[in-house]
C-alpha cells in the first residue's frame, strides 16, 4: 500500500510543477526593451549562416541602440539555435514568444522557415527573413523576405541566359534534394527558352564531395550555371579546374558569395571565368556595403562575413525604420505592445509603400502585396577568366 | 563509347576505395566476428590527419603519418572498446561500436569545426585514353587496391601468421588451443584493415580534396554495403563487391532520371542480395554448429 | 507486492501514466492554459517514449539491432500526414481524421517491416543493423525526391497540426496504448517464445519455435508503432521533413534503450523522458560550438554503460554494485527474494545457461582465467 501512496505523492507533485502556469497571459507585458527573436543554425553544418545572422543582426540593433533606440527605447536581440532543423522550430518559437517576443527576422534557413511560418500566423507575428528564401515563406500576410526568393532568381537567371545564349547548349548543375538548389532549378527551367539546349547534372547530400562524374557530363559546356552554395561549388570548381575547358563560365546565385574566402580553396588557382547573381558582394568597394563589411570585420573577423549577414543588418533597419514611420504618421507603439498589434502596424506599413533606402543589399527596396522584395539583382564578376 | 568509358573508369575508381575499406571491413569480420562500425571514421581520422601534416607540403610524410596514427588508433579502439566485450553478445559489441563511431565524429567537430576543410595531396593530372580524360589519381587508386588486394591474399594463404589468421576465424577456442594467440592475432587484423582505411583516406582526397567529420560516414556504410555483396569475410569479395558499387554509382549519376535515387539504387541492391543470395556473391555457407 | 491476484508492479507504469494523464487534462478542461513550450515538451516526450519501447521491442527482447528506426517513423509520418491532410478538408481537424491517419501510418510502416525483416531476419547475424540502416537511407532519399504535389519533396510535406492545447493528451493516451500492447506481447506466450530466441537461437529452434515468424512478428510490430509515433509527430509539426529522420535520430533512441537499461521497458520510459528533456535543456546551455558535447555524451554513454553492462571481466563488480543491490541496502530486504519473484517481468531474464546445458565446445573460461595474449 505504501507503494501506491508514493506513486500518489509522486504524480501530485509533478502535477503541482505545472500549476504554477497560469491562464492565457501576456508574455510582453514585462518588456523593458522592444525583442526581436531568431531562429537559426549556430551549430551543425549550417552553423556559418547563423552566427552570420546573428553578428550582423546584433550589430544593427547596437548601433541603432547607441543612437537612442526609437524613441528612447532600445531593441534586443533574441537567437535561438535550430541547428537548421524544422523540429526544433517549434520548441524554439515558443521559448522567444515567452521571452517576450514582439517582432521576428523569422528564421535564418528554409527548411525550418516553413514550420516558423505556420506558427506565426496562428499568433500572428510579424517577420521578415533575412535569409530564408523558400518560395512560401512569406505564403502568410505576416511574413515577409528580405533576399530574393529562390523562384525568382531561378527566373532572373533564366532571362540571362535567354538574352546571351539563345540557341546554345548550357550545363546545369543543382543538388537535387536542396530547396534552394531545387527552388531555383525548377523556375529555370520553367522559363528557360525553348531555344537553349541543357545539359544537366545534379548531386545530393549522401555524396558533396565526388563529382567526378558530373564533371564529365558537362565536359561540352562553356556555360554552366550553378545554383547551389559555394563549399560544394568550391570543391566541383577544384575537381574541374583542368577538366573543363578554360574558356568555361561558372554562373551562380547568392549562395555563390563567400567563395573566393572558402577555406582552404584559392580562387585564382582555377582558370575558369566566376560570375555570380546576388544581392550582396563580401568584396564590395564602395557604397553601404563597403561600410557594413568593414564594420562587422573589425568587430567579429572576415569568417563569417556573407550575404547572410548582409541581409540580416538590413533587416534590422528595416524593421526599425517601418516602427519609427508609424510612430511619425501618429501610431503609438509602447514597449509592451503586443506581438499581435505591432504585426498589423507592420503590416500596413509594408503593405503602404514603406521603401527602405541605401541599404546593404539594395537600393529602394520594397515588398510586393505577397512578401517578396524588389529590389535589383546584380551581376558579380568574382574572378574574370585567366 | 567515350563517355562509357569514361563512366567506367570513375567506376572503377570510386570501386577501388570502396574495395579498399570494404578489405578492411572483411578481414574483420572474418576475423574478429564483429561488425566494426567505427572503421568508416577511421578514415576520417585519416584525412584530418593528412590534412594537419599536410601543413609541411610533404605528401608522403602525410601519408606516412596517417597510416602510423590510423593503425594506432585501431589497435587503441581495439583494447579499450571491444577486447573487454569478448565473449559478451554480439549486439552489445555492435553497439559499442556505434557508440565509437559517434565519439570519432564528434571529437573531429569540436576540434576542426564543422565546415569542411580543402587540402590537395598532390595532383597528378590528367591523360587522353581512347578519346576520354582520365585521372591519374583514378588510375593509381585502381592499381594500388588489385595489388593490396593480392598480396593479403597471398599473405592470408601462405604465411604463418596469415594462416593463423584463417584459424581463429574458423575456430577461436580450438585456435588458441592450437597455441595461436588469439588477442594478438585480433589486434593485428585491426592495424591491417586500419592502415587500409588510412590509405582508402588518402585515395578519397586525391578524388575530392576535402576533409569534414562525415567523410568516412556513408563510404563506410557504401563498402559495407559492398562487403555484404561481395560475400563477408571474403577478399576477392570485398574486391568485387567494391567494384561493383562503385561501377553502379557512376553509372546511376550519369542517368539524369535516375541519378537523385542513387543512394536508393545502391541500398536496394543490397537487400536483393540478401533476399536471393545471403552469403553474397563470393562467401562461405557457414554451418551453425551447437 | 499484490493487490488480490493483481501484481502492481505489471501496472506500475500505466498507474503514474495514467495519473499525470488524468490530472493533466482535468487542468486543461478547467481551463488553465499551460505555457506552448510545456506542451510541445510534453508532445515530444509522449513521441520518444513511444519510440524508445517500441525500439525496446527489437533491441532488448529480440536480441536484434535496429538502425533504421527512424525510418518506420519517416514513412509513418509521411503517409500519416499524407492521409491527414486529404481527410481533414471533408472530416475536419478531429478525432476522426487522427485516428484513420494513425491506422495508415501504422500500417504503411508495419508493410515496411515486413519488407525489411523477410530478408534480414531469417539470417543470423548483424545484417538487420545493416539493412534498417540501408532502409532508413532509402526511405529519406526517396521521400526528398518525391514531387511536390505527392509529399512535398524538398520542401517537406505540410501536415495538419492538431490543436496543440489537447493533442498532449491523445499523445499519451497512445504511449498507454504502446505500453498495453508491447507489455502484453512480451508476457504473453509469443513473448516468451521471442526472449528464448534471444537467448539460444539453436535451442529455441530445436524446441520447435519458428525462429524467422517470430523475429518478423516482433520486428513487424515494432515498426508499426514507430510508425504510431511518426503519426503523431506528423500531427505536432506542420512539415514533416525526410531530413529529420536520419542516422542520427535512430542512435538517439538506440541511447535511450542502452541507458534505460536494455529490456527494462520502465528503463525505456525514463531514459526517453529524461533525454528528450535534455535535447531541449542543454541548447540552451550548451551554446555555439560547444552544442558537439551533447554527441559527445550520447556516444560516451553508449560505450560505457554497454561496457560496463557487458563485460565478462566485470562481472564481479557488477554484483557487488548495481542499483538493485543498491536499493535493497536502503529497503533491507533480502536481495535473494526479490530474485526470486519470478512475476518481475520487467527484469531482464538473466542469459539462460542453455548454452551450458547444450554447449560442448570449450569456452577459454574453461581453461582457466583468460588472460591477455591467451595462453601462457
């Protein structure tokens, strides 16, 4: 009998643990600081892009703190590691949500962007992605994107090559089980000429390493674009350095930017001709860019430095500077305002024309009526053929 | 025909590492009648340690060094891991293992970080072959595995110590009778199919110069795979097997409609071995004795 | 300890299930609103319990290794999800649609462990490892490669989530359910069949046991409600994605099988309760670089509890001191008569010395002491 007594004793108590949560409540009505929370890799393969998000998100929301914050008010930075996996998400959502979450930069990759999307619309919290470029990430009018989404530079790619190589035959080389390789890869093709003849070769996560094969796939092409991130593409571009003929042009996306720093790949040792799509150039000689990388190099190291980074410190500003609108057209945002209220302020803002100006990734950037940015693509030469 | 060639030769070479790992694989199982989980990340242990010495510029220094802290290593994982475990179940055995292989991989991230890192061994370029490029580095990884391949057959079949070798593989308690030294014979198959696996590092960064912690993960479970097929415990098995896989892959990525389902392809063919032909192509039908 | 003719120790587990279950529920009917964090914890603790007993199944009672048990769960939680999102448009988000989605998860998964068992099983040896390990790898590619209209491809499969304030509850309804169904398989006469199995093969068939039936029947039901718990999982996330069910997702629930003690299903319930916990705790402590330590520790406690449980050379040491003799210091009972109750059925029946009865061959114990380099 004393048995069943303990196991009484025992359940009561762990029932007693949860009796201290109450009924629905307010997690921002104790916030002293306006709190943006982040979900993103910090650790894992993916881990790179995170600390990127992270570092240059916490040096926008420093600077912007050392001028005053809005109002007087400051921001604070909440990250949450997803080690770029959708489940966590969930667990990591709700902890920023009882952190006192009131804004969101959503989180840093696609995979767990999809899970963060079906969250946030059931508490509707606004966000606004750096770096998750899935087609419907911002599916849901709270979500919004801050780099291109995947569909459309897969189109913008597509034009290109449509405009410089009109009955020619291109090399196509994408990971197949990737969405951004695949997001991209699919509008490609969807909008490619009929005139232009592929080859295609693709690779996926069991084998990033081997591409002996696909190189020789693509032995007859003197285009090959590329839609994949630069590790992989460093290491074909070093495989294929004396197998593809020199006069070969490499075509990639943003994932391209940060290749010619890769560790342990030297650029100029292969002769083949780099070009890249993107929003932002890591070596960027003038203008905002030039500014934010010399800033977040002397803060944090030339490592992490990518267009992830880039994306995020707009993000910040972008953010801040759609609140200071609506305080300045007359809408009162205190600092325990809740998710919910600041998602539609937000929402009328990037709906109304709210156009972000000299920032990092762009000029004059704004949002269409579904979430996606428009701002212009620009072509990089990362190295020229030698 | 230039690009069946060519899809031959990759083949081949890709069979050739998966035939040296899957040697290292056998000889083990033969042998010590456990199924080494950790000997695909000795391979990885390899590489990062051709990577680090590689810092000199010295290729056969690296190699050298590799081999040497390969076969330490296996001879270590050995005595701490599975030698106190001899004599329990199999499946706490198996299990150990994963759990060393685990170790590896995670001792490997906390060290050298996640991101893969690039090191070139050395490069020997390339040569016109009846109208296709091959690589030297292909055509190397090929000799050097048929020539291991024979002298541990030859070795196996008519040295003292290889014949006791096939003795504790038949009969551990009647070998140890038979006055072989059981533990020594064991330790030795682990530094064997260690240095191969030190070597097989070697090859797979002549072929794809990068070293990450998951490098020796899936070639592992590939020349497992292949061991399998090729009949385990068998040399000659390991060797086709290897091949085999090796050949299946090229081809399979050269078939665009097919070429995302390679891992898919390969793994089926395994099980279909298993359904039809259990012993795999080469091996022994072994008699279970009470 | 008995209550009439009922041993309370069969229904120890469902009783402290059953009691957090009741007074959990009873708050959330009264109305009090529980954090989302507790909720989704408790989600995915009533997920890995459920994986933890049904991996249990194969790895501590059938004597087999499974690799590839986050694969069943994959196929269950895509064709679950699958069939959840075309039944809740005309059924609606209820206990309707869950519950057929549930049946088709199981089943697929079940379908699956068939697949894999015929032609590993009937074999002796590691291949079963081998093979759900091979499965697994192809369950993920061939998923990550569908269109997106059939299972979303790379982008995951998007699932109805089900109302987070109850969906706790039916997940631990269905933990009762795993523990009354495997409980039951293993004291029933299969059961029994299946632990001779594991301890002699040889002598197991000699007395007339189908060895391969009841392999594949054991290995059939572990899969099928790994698939359950695919189901479930389907129904706590929006995407399902092939990627989470790697490698690495079956080692974790194989560590929670080794810690919980292998056999010990209560073991099992722990171990999942306890690491799952920690996977959501130690991120948060564990931050940047050093989040590799927690890999680090599931592979250092593989080793060392397989080591130290396993040993031949420990043996004497074990005796001496496990959390049994332990416990019964503190209880002062005889330790004697505690091993003589022959209805803990949670305890995992010490090897039969079948092989001594049977076994003609030397062992190198027969010979003395084994001492390194074998013979002096």
């Amino acid at each position: 009998m004393k048995k069943i007594l303990a196991i009484l004793m025992a359940a009561l108590m762990i029932a007693a643990m949860f009796t201290g949560c109450g009924s629905e409540k307010s997690y921002t009505a104790n916030n002293t600081e306006y709190v943006i929370g982040v979900s993103g890799p910090l650790t894992g393969a993916a881990a790179i892009y995170g600390k990127a998000v992270q570092n240059a998100a916490q040096l926008a929301v420093d600077e912007i703190n050392a001028a005053g914050g809005l109002n007087g008010i400051m921001f604070k930075l909440e990250m949450m590691d997803d080690q770029h996996k959708a489940d966590k998400v969930s667990g990591n959502y709700s902890a920023l949500l009882e952190k006192g979450m009131q804004l969101s930069l959503g989180t840093v990759t696609t995979d767990p962007g999809k899970e963060f999307k079906n969250l946030s619309v059931e508490d509707n919290v606004f966000f606004l992605t750096p770096s998750a470029s899935g087609d419907e990430i911002p599916a849901n009018d709270n979500g919004y994107q801050m780099c291109f989404a995947d569909g459309n530079q897969g189109k913008v790619a597509a034009q290109f090559v449509n405009e410089n190589y009109a009955g020619q035959t291109i090399g196509l080389f994408y990971k197949s089980d990737d969405n951004y390789s695949k997001g991209i890869y699919d509008q490609f093709k969807a909008n490619l000429d009929k005139s232009v003849t592929t080859v295609e070769t693709s690779f996926n996560e069991a084998n990033t390493t081997d591409f002996a094969t696909q190189i020789d796939t693509l032995k007859s092409c003197t285009f090959i674009f590329m839609p994949i991130y630069y590790t992989p593409a460093s290491i074909f571009m070093t495989q294929a350095k004396d197998l593809l003929a020199k006069e070969t042009v490499y075509y990639g996306c943003d994932g391209f930017d940060g290749i010619d720093s890769a560790d342990g790949f030297d650029i100029n040792s292969i002769p083949q001709k780099v070009t890249m799509l993107s929003h932002f150039n890591s070596k960027a000689t003038e203008g905002a860019a030039k500014t934010f990388i010399d800033k977040y190099v002397a803060k944090y190291g030339k490592d992490t430095l990518n267009q992830f980074g880039a994306s995020a410190y707009d993000c910040v500003y972008a953010l801040y500077g759609a609140m200071k609108k609506a305080i300045d057209g007359g809408k009162k945002i205190p600092v325990t305002i809740t998710a919910s209220e600041l998602c539609e302020i937000l929402k009328s803002e990037f709906q109304g024309g709210y156009t972000v100006t000299g920032a990092v990734t762009g000029d004059n950037i704004t949002w269409d009526a579904k979430g996606y940015v428009n701002k212009s693509a620009i072509q990089y030469v990362i190295k020229e053929a030698s | 025909m230039e690009v069946i060639l060519s899809t031959l030769i990759n083949g081949l070479s890709l069979g050739g590492i998966y035939a040296m790992i899957a040697l290292g694989y056998t000889m083990v199982y033969g042998i010590a009648k456990m199924l080494n989980f950790a000997h695909g990340d000795i391979i990885m242990v390899g590489g990062y340690v051709i990577f680090v010495v590689m810092a000199t510029g010295n290729p056969l220094l690296a190699v050298a060094v590799a081999v040497i802290a390969c076969v330490i290593l296996g001879i270590t994982i050995e005595r701490v891991a599975y030698r106190p475990l001899r004599g329990a179940s199999p499946l706490a055995v198996l299990i150990t293992a994963i759990g060393v292989s685990y170790l590896l991989q995670s001792l490997a991230q906390i060290i050298f970080g996640s991101a893969p890192k690039m090191v070139t061994v050395y490069e020997f370029g390339s040569v016109q072959f009846l109208g296709a490029t091959v690589q030297v580095a292909s055509l190397v990884t090929m000799a050097v595995t048929v020539v291991v391949m024979a002298v541990l057959t030859l070795f196996v079949k008519y040295t003292r110590l290889g014949r006791a070798m096939i003795a504790v593989s038949e009969d551990r308690d009647a070998a140890q009778l038979m006055g072989i030294n059981v533990n020594a014979i064991i330790t030795i198959t682990f530094a064997i199919g260690s240095s191969l696996a030190a070597l097989a590092g070697l090859f797979y960064l002549m072929k794809a110069p990068n070293v990450s912690f998951t490098m020796g993960a899936m070639p592992g479970i590939k020349a497992f795979t292949a061991a399998v097929i090729g009949g385990i415990g068998s040399i000659p098995g390991a060797m086709l097997g290897g091949i085999l896989l090796g050949v299946v892959e090229s081809i399979s990525y050269k078939i665009t409609a097919i070429a995302p389902y390679t891992d898919a392809i390969e793994f089926s063919i395994l099980i279909i071995i298993l359904l039809v032909r259990p012993t795999g192509f080469l091996g022994k039908k072994r008699r279970e004795k009470v | 300890m008995k209550l009439g003719k009922i041993k309370i120790n069969h229904y120890i587990n469902y009783l402290v299930i059953g009691l957090l279950l009741i007074v959990l529920s009873s708050m959330t009917v009264a109305g009090v609103r529980f954090d989302n964090s507790l909720l989704f914890l408790l989600e995915k603790v009533a997920i890995g319990i459920i994986l933890a007993v049904s991996l249990s199944l194969v790895v501590g009672f059938l004597g087999e290794l499974s690799l590839g048990h986050a694969g069943f769960m994959c196929v269950g939680a895509y064709l679950g999800g699958k069939v959840a999102a075309l039944l809740v448009p005309a059924l609606g988000n209820g206990v309707l649609a869950f519950v057929i989605s549930l049946l088709a998860g199981c089943a697929a998964a079940a379908v699956c462990g068939i697949i894999v068992g015929i032609p590993a099983l009937r074999l002796r040896g590691d291949y079963l490892a081998i093979v759900t390990l091979a499965f697994g790898e192809i369950v993920k590619s061939l998923f990550r490669n569908t269109s997106y209209e059939s299972f979303g491809g790379t982008l995951g499969l998007d699932t109805p989530r089900f109302d987070k304030k109850y969906l706790f509850i039916i997940a631990f309804l269905l933990v009762l359910l795993t523990l009354m169904v495997v409980q039951n398989y293993i004291r029933s006469k299969h059961g029994r069949a299946v632990t001779a199995i594991r301890d002699n093969e040889i002598a197991a068939r000699a007395t007339g046991i189908n060895v391969t039936k009841y392999k594949l029947m054991t290995f059939t039901l572990s899969a099928a409600l790994a698939g359950m718990a695919g189901v479930l999982y389907s129904y706590s996330n929006y995407t399902v994605q092939s990627t989470q069910f790697g490698y690495n997702y079956s080692i974790e629930m194989l560590v929670m099988v080794v810690l919980g003690g292998m056999g010990s299903i209560n073991g099992s319930i722990i171990a999942a309760a306890l690491i799952t916990w920690l996977n959501t705790w130690l991120p948060t402590k564990l931050t940047g670089d050093l989040a590799v330590l927690q890999n680090l520790l599931y592979a250092l406690v593989l080793i060392v509890i397989v080591i130290y449980n396993n040993a031949p050379k420990l043996k004497g040491f074990r005796d001496k001191y496990n959390l049994g003799v332990l416990l019964n210091k503190f209880k002062k009972h005889d330790a004697s008569k505690i091993n003589d109750d022959k209805a803990k059925w949670d305890v995992v029946p010490t090897k039969i010395s079948m092989d001594e009865v049977l076994s003609v061959d030397f062992t190198p114990q027969d010979l003395g002491p084994d001492k390194e380099g074998g013979r002096k």
